[in-house]
C-alpha cells in the first residue's frame, strides 16, 4: 500500500508512474489527497474539542468544590451536549478515514524508474538471453506425449479425484518432483535462506498484507466456511511471518525460503499454452522471501535474481530474464524480472520464475519496520522470488533432455533422483 503522506505531497508524480502501469482510474489519487485533509481537519476538530471537555471537567470539580452547585450543574449540560457532539465527530472520523483507506487499497504500487512502458507482455524487455537451445532428435515429444510413455503423471485420475489442472504425480514422476523440490531447497539454504513449511491456508489478514486481496480475490480458492484461502504462492504465509513486528537493524536482510504446493483458480485460455504442465491450478514452488534494509533493498534483488540463474544454469536448460513492462507487472511490484526457460519440443518460451522488489508496498500493509541507527521507526523492503516453479521445469527438462534411451537428467539431480536416465 502506497504511503499517503509521499501521495499527498507527490501526488503528480504518482499519477505519472501509475501511467505506466497502464492504471487508468488516476482520479482516486484526487481522492484520496481530498479523504487525507478531511481527516486531518476532523482529527485537529476532535483533538480541540477532547482538550475543551478536559478543561471543562476540571472546571466543574473545582466549582463543586467551591460549593458553586448551580454553575456546575450548568456547565455539566454544556458537557453533555459537548460529548454529543464529539461522539458524531469520532464517527464522522472513523467513517473518512475507512473511506480514505477503501480507496488506497486501489492503487497498485508505484514502478521504478527503471520500468519500461508497455501494456502486453510482448512490450517487456530482454535483459539476457543464455544457454544453448538443443536439436531434437527426429519424432521428439512435446511434455504431455512423454509423460505418457514414461508414466509420470495421471491427468485423468486427477481429474477424477478433483477436477481438471489437478495432476496426479506418480512413480517416477512423484520421484523427480521430489528431487527437483530437495534439490532447489537446499540450493537455497546453502545460500543462506532459512527454511520453512508455513500453513497453505491463511486468513484474510494475511492474503491482504502480500495485497492479494483484495487485487487477486477471485483468483484465490475460498473456505467459506472459515474465512481462509489456499495459498497461491509461499511468499503469502512466509512473508507475513513478520507481520505487525519492530526487527532489529541488525537483523537485516532476512532470508526465508519454503516449498509449498500453490493453488490457484486463474482460468486459461485453450490449446498448447494449458497442455499438460504448461498451466495447472495445484503445482509445487519452491519461493525464496526477504526483508531488506531499504538502501540496500535493489542490491539485494539483483542478488535474487544471480541466485535464480546460477540454479537455471546448473539445471541446463536454456533461458532468457525480461524485465516487465509497466502493463505486465503485478500489482504490488515496483520492478520484476520473469524467467523463461526454453521448451524445444513446442518451440516457446516458458515462464518458470518472478524476482521481485516489492520496496516498502508491502511491509505497509503487514506494518513490518526496524529502527534506525538514530531510532527512528522505518518501514522494511519485501523481495520475493519463485525459485523454483516445478510444473514448466520438469516440462523443459522432459523436452529437452528426451533422447532414444529416455529422458537425460542433468548431473545436478542424479544424485537427487537416484538415477541418470528416466526410461
């Protein structure tokens, strides 16, 4: 959530950058300047009339204790009609300050400067590109065909059990799953994360404070009966571990990394881009979270996103980063890159991550700070990153490493695996 004492005194700069989000509704940025001074003039009006009833109170005792009962009982009317009236103001003020809150949860952050301008994803730009794109041999297999011949997922039981996008993981399938999970963690904490298995529920204080809700609301899976939602990602629990908290300055940076399944309700479009593993609404996601001290904050997500492509190239898979376009972030981002690794069989480009700075949109929300050197309060920066989504990686590496003996798997994840080859 935007700050509303930087939306008041920059107001013509936050419509410029939510220009470049593509965010058309700038009215609510004059709406929110207009709700702040009313609140503040109702606070001085509340805060005056509260000092004049204290004052009016001490006048009455030391009239009762003069003996002066008429004059008092005057002035006790005088103060019931006061406190009357201070009681509609408290309300007029409670009621402004929700108004001025319902309508800053409807601005998305603010990009950074760095962002460029573009509404389709076909507008972000191409930071770099890396790895080799291998030839396939004759009569190679798109994903979906090779989990077939191997055995590794059940789309129909799973559809059975559940409904359609809920694959069922099994033999070598679940295997490989379970190795690309161990071996991204302990990439991971080898790095210096600690590891965590949050809930894959939250309530909706929590889905608010990541500014899921109520932006992504429909896109989340709802247990209606106690007001908690299934996870889309892991950094929604995690990074709200520190919700409502003062952490030291030294504490700083703060490094979390969990493995959840994610849930999501998305709808997508037809054809190959939802074929078998390209687009599912239960997967696996290995997320890494952190706290950062704010000036050091965008060191840090060019750390993340080193860390994401060392584990990319250890995988061998041939990808490219983009930085998104203003009309392709999220919500809540101030700056993401997206990583794409390269899928030979269908010839495109699959995203298999999001590293994010997120700068102190977020931690207003969860009222995540540290005190500074000099003791003054501040607000946290929140980074997050996929690292890494399972349903596209196992794709490309199916894909690309098939060969006449099976599937190849990259040195890394033997080990892992407890084999070289799936066949």
């Amino acid at each position: 959530m935007l700050q509303v004492n930087f939306i008041r005194q920059n107001a013509d700069f936050v419509k410029e950058r939510l220009s470049v989000k593509n965010f058309s509704d700038l009215s609510i940025v004059d709406k929110v300047v207009e709700l702040d001074e009313q609140v503040r003039k109702l606070k001085v009006e509340s805060e005056t009339m509260q000092a004049s009833l204290n004052a009016a109170s001490k006048e009455i005792g030391m009239l009762m204790g003069k003996g002066e009962k008429a004059q008092a009982e005057v002035k006790k009317q005088e103060v019931a009609q006061q406190k009357s009236s201070l009681q509609q103001l408290t309300q007029q003020l409670a009621d402004t300050e929700k108004q001025l809150q319902d309508e800053l949860v409807k601005l998305p952050n603010l990009p950074h400067s760095s962002v460029p301008k573009g509404k389709t994803p076909e507008e972000n730009e191409v930071v770099r590109e890396a790895g080799i794109k291998p030839t396939l041999p004759e009569g190679a297999l798109p994903h979906w065909e090779l989990i077939k011949k191997y055995d590794l997922v059940d789309f129909e039981t799973g559809a059975k059990l559940t409904g359609s996008g809920f694959p069922l993981f099994k033999g070598k399938g679940a295997k490989l799953q379970r190795a690309l999970i161990q071996y991204f963690l302990d990439h991971n904490t080898a790095a210096g994360y600690t590891e965590y298995l949050p809930p894959l529920m939250v309530n909706e204080a929590t889905a608010y404070g990541t500014g899921q809700l109520p932006d992504k609301e429909g896109q989340m899976y709802h247990v209606t009966a106690d007001g908690f939602y299934l996870i889309p990602t892991a950094e929604v629990p995690v990074t709200n571990i520190y919700r409502d908290e003062i952490v030291k300055e030294s504490e700083l940076p703060i490094k979390m990394t969990a493995f959840t399944p994610c849930f999501r309700r998305e709808a997508g479009s037809f054809g190959s881009d939802v074929r078998g593993l390209n687009r599912v609404h239960q997967f696996d996601k290995v997320e890494v979270v952190q706290l950062v001290h704010p000036n050091t904050s965008y060191d840090a997500h060019e750390e993340m996103v080193l860390h994401v492509e060392k584990l990319l190239q250890s995988l061998q898979l041939p990808y490219r980063i983009l930085r998104l376009c203003g009309g392709d972030m999220s919500f809540t981002g101030a700056l993401t890159y997206d990583f794409e690794v390269f899928s030979a069989a269908q010839q495109k480009w699959l995203e298999v991550s999001s590293v994010s700075n997120f700068e102190t949109f977020q931690a207003n929300r969860m009222k995540i700070r540290f005190k500074d050197e000099n003791n003054k309060t501040q607000l946290v920066h929140t980074l997050n990153g996929s690292s890494l989504a399972l349903p596209r990686i196992m794709a490309a590496l199916l894909e690309n490493n098939q060969t006449a003996e099976g599937i190849l798997l990259p040195e890394v994840l033997r080990s892992y695996f407890g084999a070289a080859t799936i066949c």
